[in-house]
C-alpha cells in the first residue's frame, strides 16, 4: 500500500481539484484522506455520505473553579501566555490564549484549577462517490491545529487501507510549513507538490520541499496554470531539474477546474477540452513512479 | 487601528489585497504592514523598500544538565507535550513540541532543566516612504507559527505609535495562527472567491470572527467566476461586502510577477478607494 501526499506551501493552487480527480481516477483501489482539516473542501467534490462520526479529543484547557479559588494570583505569576487575568475580581482563563500546559493547575495551592479535555472536532468515515472510503474531519472553530487530527484522519485511512487491500492512500493536506503540514507527510511514500507559476508560488513550493527534503521523501511536480507566466514556469522547471523532482505534468489556466468546482463535480467528470487527458496521464505516471 | 486581513481557504487574494491596500493608502499615510503568515510570508515579494533592521527571533525551550539532573522525573511528568522524555538515565528534549511554559524548568527541584533560547525565524523591517513593512519567516522544520506571530506583533507595538494604521496579512485556516493574528484587531477583511470552496471556508472564517467577537466586512475577489452563492450568504447574514474585485486574467498576470495592480488596473483602485472609505467611516464612528 502506497501513500501520496498532495502538498503545495501555497493555498489556492488547485491541491483539492487534483487531488480529488486522481481520487476519482483511481476510484475503489483508493482510500482518500482530507488532512487540511482546517478548511476541508475535499467533501464538496467527492459527496461523502458522513456515515459515521467520532468526536475529537486533543489537549486540555485550564479552568478555575472560584469557590475553591483564593485569589493567590500564583497561576497567573506562572502562566507564559498571558491567559490568566482578573475579570471583575476573579482570576479567569482566556480559552483562546490557553495552551493547555497546566503549569498553573500544578502550582494552585489550593486545586481550584481543573484540566478540561478539549473537544477539538470531529472526524468521519464516509463513502464517497467514487466507489471507495474517504476519511475526513472538522476542525472546532479556533481549536488547536497541532496535527493530532491530522495524525488520526491519517492513521484510520491506514488502517481501513490494510483491511481492504487497498494499493493507495490519496492525502489532501494543508497550506503552510508549520505542524499540521510536518503531521501528514510522516509516512508518505510519494509527495505531489502542485505549485503555480508566480513569485509567490515558487517562493512557497521552495520552501515547502526544504520541508520535504528533511523527511527524505521523494517527490513530483504538478504547475498548474502554467501558462499565467512562462518566465516564472521555467523557473520552476530548472528549479525541478536542480532538485530532482519529477515533473509530472503542465496544466493550463483554465476556468473548467472553477466551473467543475461549482458543479460539485471533478474535472474529470465535466472536461471535455483535453484537460482530462493531461490528469489521467499525470495519475500514470504518479503510479508508474512509485510502483 | 488594526485590520488584520484573512480568509479561511488559502490562495483567495490576501496578499493581494494586502499589499496593494498598503501600498496605495502609504500614498497619503503612514501605513504599518505586517506579513503574519510567517510558514509563507509573500507580502515582501511585491515591496520594494530598503531595510532598516533585521534580527534573529527566538523561542525560550530547556536544556537539560546531565550532572545536576537526580533523574527524579519530575520533568517528563509535567510536560503536557511530550517534549521532554526521559530515557534510562537519560532525559531527552524535543525543542519542536516545546510550548516554552516553562513547568518543567521551574518545577525541576535541582535546576537540571534551565531555559535557553532557541532561534525559531527571522524578523525584518523594511521602509519605503510611508510604508514600513515588518516580515516575519519561520525557520522551515519549526512547527509552531504562534510565538514568532506575538512576537512581531510585539515588535510593531514596540516601534510604532497606535495612531498609524497597520494591516495584518493574516496565514490562512481558522486554528491556532489564525486566531494568533486576528486577535488583537479592531476590524478584520475576509478574503473570499466566489466559489463553494470559497463560501465553504468563509463560513468557517465568520464563525471564528464571530467567536473572536471581531467585526468584520467581506472582500469578493475574482467577483465573475463560479456562482452568486457568496453574495447570497452574506446578504443573508448582513455581512457587509466591502469590495469587489474583479476576474482578470491581466491581475493573475502581474501578480505573477510580483507587480502591484491597482495602477494598472482601474477597477482594482476603484474597489479599494471602496475599502477605504469604509475604513474611514469605521475609524470616524470609533472602532465596535
């Protein structure tokens, strides 16, 4: 069982749109995963039926129970974020600033400070139109994003991969560099970065494989609206050749990806202009790569 | 007065509109911009300004002191991060999962464990005419963006007085970074596009707003594309649309080359001269 990690530093570049056509493509032999949980869009493409949903656990959150509270201040002497201030008289956490250390709940000399378990959302295992699993979640708003979710949505799209025998584990993961993007390439054996041809895309796609380079992962390329700016896509293809990252493919701007988008639909099941062709080439290749 | 600029889904036009605002307000006014979205700061791509500072920025983790350590294991107890384990007659630290709360270092009975600095990124502060513009970068293999994004909005509070309007270019998402660099704003901008993706994460977006109990208004970029499903939302919700700018295959063009586009594209300036006013009327009323 194989596992591919669509990534790109950037947001904004196509990642779910690819993503979700090479699902399609590769329909029962694919189990997919939507890591960006911090804004999963997977699941308007793929239409999962959210059959079945778990809460989410992860972390704790301080809180001080003020008939037991004297007042002493020593938890907000100790607290380094700032989360614990006197509201009307009372010392109070700030849920937001909260880190859940709970330094504070070890100092209180008299225990009025309770560790509450947070609740940080929920994830799913849902069948999808494609014929195959899709794992996917919810981040809470304003939760912490430390990539345990993105850890859990990973490891059950694992496990239900091996009691299915199923060949690959598609990932959708997050923009960035920072923990949740670390949480889904643990473990990856291919990493598909799709990047644009713009300063900021290439900034962004160096950055990210820097990232990649440290988990040792091998990697390919997609450009997607590779036409916006050849000077910058021949940057980006030296850039490729320099790192030895495959090149999988060149894709055009084209507003078929939106309008499929809007559709609900992937490009694969509404192109008619060729595009098509190019992703089911691409999703060749990606297989021939790592097989 | 503070605007921090944000959006749930990533790729919808932040630093666009960022940039292209600062710039443009920076004709007539001091203007602060700050590029929070440290993991991929891009702000700094499209302005040409000359440095005036640069400095290491650090996060504080322990460091353990193998012959002042009794191994009691107090450390590896009280770390709610698993950074600090102790092995055999070991004690291993792992500065990436450190929070910097210091409960180990402090609870350690035989100050095994002090704090030392680590560096975690790279702050710079660069100035043209009226614009300053402050960049942070995460070092790449640093995990957590929140620390850096205090400590630059530290250094702002630091270096510039309250009067002069800063504008925060915010990471995407609606965790942790986000909540980090919206927190202390008087007002916030989503960016959206006009798609189911774009509406699906906006709604994400106005509900951490909501949480935060920041006001907030709603800039449509690539106003022409998809569908009118945004539009209809926040109709809905009377959530104010600040702008619209529109589909232009000239914008994806010069932003690809880290050029700014509101004088080289009318409708552009048009829509943020709508921006501003808004701006002005909100700072007239006094900030909500």
């Amino acid at each position: 069982m194989k596992e591919i990690v669509v990534i790109s530093g950037k947001g904004g570049t196509g990642k779910t749109s690819i993503t979700a056509s090479f699902a399609f493509l590769g329909g029962a032999d694919v189990i997919v995963a939507d890591c960006d949980v911090d804004a999963a869009d997977m699941h308007l493409l793929l239409q999962p039926d959210f059959a079945r949903g778990e809460d989410f656990y992860s972390g704790e959150l301080a809180k001080i129970h003020p008939d037991n509270c004297t007042q002493c201040g020593k938890c907000a002497e100790v607290c380094r974020f700032e989360a614990i201030s006197v509201i009307d008289g009372m010392h109070t956490v700030d849920p937001l600033s909260c880190e859940g250390c709970g330094y504070c709940a070890r100092i209180c000399p008299t225990n009025a400070i309770e560790n509450l378990s947070m609740n940080v959302g929920k994830w799913y295992i849902s069948s999808i139109k494609t014929g195959s699993l899709m794992v996917h979640a919810r981040l809470g708003i304003g939760a912490d994003n430390s990539g345990k979710l993105v850890a859990k949505v990973k490891n059950e799209a694992k496990r239900l991969a091996e009691e299915t025998n199923k060949d690959y584990i598609i990932v959708d993961g997050s923009p960035g560099i920072g923990c949740p993007v670390v949480s889904s390439l643990s473990g990856a054996s291919f990493v598909v970065l799709v990047t644009e041809p713009s300063v900021s895309g290439l900034h962004d796609l160096k950055r990210v494989y820097e990232l990649v380079k440290k988990f040792n992962l091998k990697a390919g390329c997609i450009i997607n609206k590779s036409d916006i700016n050849e000077k910058v896509t021949q940057e980006i293809e030296a850039f490729l050749r320099e790192e030895n990252i495959l090149h999988i493919v060149n894709l055009p701007y084209d507003e078929q990806f939106t309008k499929a988008m809007t559709n609900g639909q992937t490009i694969i099941e509404s192109d008619t202009n060729g595009l098509k062709q190019m992703i089911v080439d691409s999703w060749s290749k990606i297989k021939l790569t790592i097989n | 007065m503070k605007i921090a600029i944000a959006s749930g889904k990533g790729g919808t036009g932040k630093t666009t509109l960022s940039v292209n605002l600062s710039a443009y307000l920076a004709e007539d006014e001091e203007i602060v911009l700050s590029d929070l979205d440290v993991e991929e700061p891009n702000s700094g791509l499209f302005i040409n300004a000359r440095m005036v500072h640069e400095e290491e920025k650090y996060k504080m983790v322990p460091e353990w002191k193998e012959d002042q350590c009794t191994l009691c294991g107090i450390c590896q107890e009280v770390c709610n991060f698993h950074a600090v384990i102790q092995l055999g007659e070991m004690i291993m630290v792992f500065p990436e999962l450190c929070h910097g709360c210091y409960a180990c270092s402090e609870l350690c009975p035989t100050d095994a464990l002090p704090m030392i600095p680590k560096k975690m990124g790279m702050l710079k502060h660069l100035q043209n005419d009226k614009l300053s513009f402050i960049e942070s970068r995460l070092d790449v293999g640093e995990e957590q963006a929140v620390p850096l994004i205090k400590q630059s909005q530290d250094y702002i509070d630091e270096h510039f007085t309250d009067d002069i309007l800063r504008i925060y270019d915010s990471p995407p998402g609606t965790s942790c970074p986000v909540i980090e660099a919206t927190k202390d704003a008087d007002f916030v901008i989503l960016v959206t596009e006009p798609t189911p993706f774009g509406l699906h994460d906006l709604k994400i977006a106005v509900e951490t707003m909501k949480e935060l109990k920041k006001p907030f208004g709603v800039v449509v970029n690539r106003h022409g594309i998809g569908n009118d499903g945004v539009l209809r939302y926040c109709e809905d919700k009377d959530i104010p649309v600040l702008a619209k700018i529109p589909n232009d295959r000239k914008i994806a063009e010069l932003y690809s080359e880290g050029k700014l586009i509101y004088n080289e594209v009318p409708e552009v300036k048009q829509e943020l001269d709508k921006i501003i006013a808004y701006l002005r009327t909100l700072k007239q009323g006094g900030v909500q």
